[in-house]
C-alpha cells in the first residue's frame, strides 16, 4: 500500500474514490468539490441523506463527474481520538467495499493536527486492508494508493510523516493479528520463536536487530522453574524469545516489553469447561503485540533501544503435569505453592521479569492476556494497566488517549497484595475470588522490583468474540505511541 501526501489542484487529481470529512455545514475543501461535482454535496444534504453526523458515512456515484465516487464521513460532534478512529474505520470499510484501486483523503477531521489525521488514517487503512486468508497470499487487496490531500503546502512534510508512521503501525498490528488468528496447532512457540528469527535477519540502516531463543535446557540452567512448570504437560518444546532492536546508542538503557504468549491455555490441569475454550488460542496475543511493535520499529527505525522477550509455551494437562499444590522455585529464589494451574501467565511473566533485569532497563513494560476479571471490570474498551511508577501509568494511559488504544489504571495495594499468602511457599499464585486482575498484577509486582514496571491485561481488548471472532492488533496502537514519545523526548 502506497501513501503520499499532496496539496495540489483538487479539480486535476484523478481517483476512485474521494473521501471527504464534513459536517453538515460545509468545510472549505468540501465546497470545493461540491462545486466540482454540481452541488452533490448540497443535494445529499437536502434530500435529507446525510446529516454529518459523527461516523455517518454515506458513498456517492457519480459516473458523470470527474470524481468518479465521493465517500462523505460525518464529524459533527467527534470529540475525541476514539471517535474519530472510529469514524476513519467505517469510511475504509465503506472504501474497501468499493473495490477501489486508488483513494483520495481530503483531510478535515483533525484540523489542528494533520500528522495526526494522516497517520491515523494510514494506520486504518492498513489495519482494515487485513484479511486471515489473504495474509499469506501474493495477491494483494484491491487499494493500492492513497493521497493525503491537504490545502496547506508547509503541512506536507508532517503529513508524510504521518502517513509513514501510522502506516507501519498498520501493518504492525496487521502482523499482531495474524499470529493470534493462526490456530494452535499451526501457531506453537516453535512458530512464534521462527517468525521472531525472520524478523532478527531484517538489514536496517540506522538501527540493528538481533534474535535469540531460549530453549528448555537454557531456561532449566536459569533456574526458570516457575516458567518450566507451565511447559511440563505439554509435547510442545517451550522457548524464550529474545528480540533486541538497537535504534539508539547502544548504552542507552532499553524499554523491555515482555509478552505472554501461551498458544494455547487449556488451564491445565484446573482444566478450563469446554465452551468458547477455542478463543484460548489467542493466548498469545501480548507475546504477538510485542512481535508487532518490533515489525513496526524494524520498518521505522525509531531512535530508541527496545529489548523484547516473549515466553511462550502451551499450558496443557497430562501425566507430568503441574498440578494445584506443587510448589516451584522461581527464578528470583521466590517459592509459588501452585494452587490454579490456570493462573499459569503469571508463572511464566514472573521468570521473564527476572530476566529482563539482566538488560538493565529504563522501564519494563508487561503484556499479557492475564486475567478474565479485567473483562468484568473494563470490558471490552480499555485494557487495565498497573504500576509501581505513577509517572509511566501517566504516560501510558496519554498514550492510550493519543492512539484511541485505552488504558485505565487499577491499584497495586498492599490489601490486595495481602491476598497472595500460603501456608507453604513465598506466595500462592492465585489471590482468591476477589480483584483478580489486581491480585495478578501484585504477583507480578513482586518480580519487579528493580526497575520502573507496568504491565498491560488485554485479556479484554487483544480480540473479540462472536460473528466477528478475530484478534485486534492492540495493544500495538498504544506501545508504539509510547516508545515514539519516549524516542522524541530523549533524541532531543
Ligand atoms: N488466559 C487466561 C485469562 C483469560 C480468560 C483471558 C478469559 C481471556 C478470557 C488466564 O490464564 C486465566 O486462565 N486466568 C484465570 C486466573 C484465575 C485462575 C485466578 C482467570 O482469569 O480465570
Ligand atoms: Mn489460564
Ligand atoms: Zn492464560
């Protein structure tokens, strides 16, 4: 897919399709191509068609008219970031039902921050242009080219910049949801530990990247026994993913994203009931997000060291399995008394956690599918976030605001902490019914201890269920905001 930005002459630009936000009062571009279009606009309006309301999206055919199709979006009333995303995807869904080959965006929904409307609009365009059967397929989607138009001659450059940034993070989410569709038995941590090593082979010219694997032995000499326990009963080898992208100077201190990617959680031997257990495949998506963020920083190279570490294992029952009340000895030296094997994230995380001090970080940040309480709590919109710095839950949750990826905090309070004791280990790995999501991230707290630390449960947010089953691409939107703010604030 090809983006460009341009401020030329409306009347001599060719397209198959001109998208045109506006309200029902008209926009300066929009009557420029009424009047292009003898008063189209004008008519849909009187007729009483479109109203211009927030994400109204309503096509025009017009054979006659130079113009071959306008795609009027409404944005009376879009009030923030989230709206007008939503708003950009309903016009490229309506796009992508055209079959055009070629579109015109006539910028005009973020009048006050066009690198911000042409990397959003990018981002979507991408991001709906995802197909789970084409994905692998040489043919490509009917959209080739758009052109970001804009009247202002000295917005170009921005808004190139944004169309480049907001493009990679398209596919970057595109790559996040490919994993986490792909079944199972196709998507093991051997596959996920290949994709990771494609990825390290990539040839940048301002940044390097290199890949390396963990595998059971590696991880048995680490002593990550708490990791290992949630890979015993099954025949699929675990790996410990290491992608280390260096954008920046090399002693500049990485952010480290750790991903769960447990590509399948059966719930062990606390063995899950059969329905919906198929949506257990997606498992994986934060270890996948973290794979999608390193795809997007490979295309940008972003100024900024980003270490990436994915566990990935099945979490299956069978004769070797770990079972409720076995006791193992993490990483750190910390004992777990087991009592769910279902709370089997966290025993991976923890290991993972302790690892990533190795790369003396500047912050840790977490992703993981954890917990089915952060569905009770923020349902499907925001995923929650924990931290033990107020300052990087800030920053994320600004991030999220900016990207229309939400995040909303939950407390990480000794009460709640309190809830992990057991008679038999340094901790139990389950906090009881109450504030499970909490509870999780008090776990996990207490293996990150030496550095600034957040983690994400997008147990919520990483797919969705029903007539649309299909992986989401997030958190990618969010990371990727975050790690261009931090590289913005610490080039200058
Ligand atoms: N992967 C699940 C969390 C999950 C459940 C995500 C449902 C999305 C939908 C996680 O491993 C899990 O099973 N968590 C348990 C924890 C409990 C045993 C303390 C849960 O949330 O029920
Ligand atoms: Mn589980
Ligand atoms: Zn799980």
């Amino acid at each position: 897919m090809k983006f460009t930005a341009s401020c030329a002459e409306l009347s001599g630009l060719k397209t198959d399709s001109l998208i045109l936000p506006t309200g029902s009062e008209l926009s300066n571009s929009a009557k420029v191509v009424n009047e292009l279009t003898h008063n189209s606009i004008d008519s849909a309006i009187e007729s009483g068609e479109f109203k211009g309301k927030s994400g109204q999206v309503l096509v025009l055919n017009l054979p006659q008219s130079p113009l071959q199709r306008i795609i009027l979006l409404g944005t009376d009333g879009l009030s923030n970031q989230r709206q007008v995303k939503k708003a950009v995807a309903a016009a490229c869904q309506a796009l992508n039902k055209t079959q055009s080959k070629t579109a015109l965006w006539v910028s005009g929904l973020m009048t006050d921050n066009l690198e911000a409307e042409a990397s959003i609009v990018a981002q979507s365009v991408n991001a709906s242009l995802y197909n789970y059967k084409k994905h692998n397929a040489k043919k490509s989607p009917n959209l080739e080219a758009l052109t970001f138009w804009t009247t202002e001659q000295s917005a170009i450059q921005s808004a190139n910049s944004g169309l480049e940034y907001g493009a990679a993070v398209g596919v970057g989410m595109n790559t996040a949801k490919q994993l986490g569709n792909l079944p199972a038995n196709i998507c093991t941590p051997s596959y996920l530990a290949e994709q990771a090593i494609s990825l390290g082979k990539a040839k940048l010219s301002k940044a390097s990247i290199n890949t390396e694997i963990l595998d059971r032995a590696d991880m048995q000499s680490l002593k990550m026994d708490s990791l290992l326990s949630v890979a015993e009963g099954s025949e699929e080898p675990p790996k410990l993913i290491v992608i280390n992208y260096q954008g920046a100077k090399p002693d500049e201190k990485p952010v480290v994203l750790v991903g769960k990617a447990v590509t399948f959680d059966s719930g062990g031997i606390s063995l899950k009931p059969g329905r919906g257990m198929d949506e257990m495949k997606y498992d994986m998506c934060g270890g996948a997000s973290v794979l999608g963020v390193m795809n997007a920083l490979v295309t940008l190279e972003l100024p900024i060291n980003v270490v990436g570490i994915i566990p990935a294992t099945e979490n299956m029952p069978n004769g070797r399995a770990t079972k409720p009340g076995d006791v193992v000895t993490s990483m750190s030296g910390q004992t777990i008394e087991i009592l769910n094997t279902d709370a089997e994230g966290r025993l991976i995380l923890c290991d993972s956690l302790t690892y990533a001090a190795k790369f003396n970080p500047d912050t840790v940040i977490d992703i993981a599918t954890l917990t089915g309480a952060v569905i009770s709590a923020l349902g499907k919109v925001a995923s929650g976030v924990l931290s033990n710095d107020q300052q990087l839950a800030n920053d994320l949750i600004e991030s999220g605001t900016q990207s229309a990826d939400p995040v909303w905090q939950l407390p990480l309070w000794e009460e709640y902490d309190e809830l992990l004791k057991s008679n038999f280990a340094d901790m139990a790995n389950i906090g009881g019914p109450q504030a499970g999501t909490i509870t999780a991230g008090c776990f996990l707290a207490r293996y990150a201890k030496d550095y600034k630390w957040a983690h994400l449960d997008v147990a919520g947010t990483a797919w969705v269920s029903g007539a649309n089953k299909g992986a989401t691409g997030r958190p990618v939107p969010l990371l990727m905001e975050y790690l261009r703010q931090k590289s913005e604030a610490t080039s200058d």
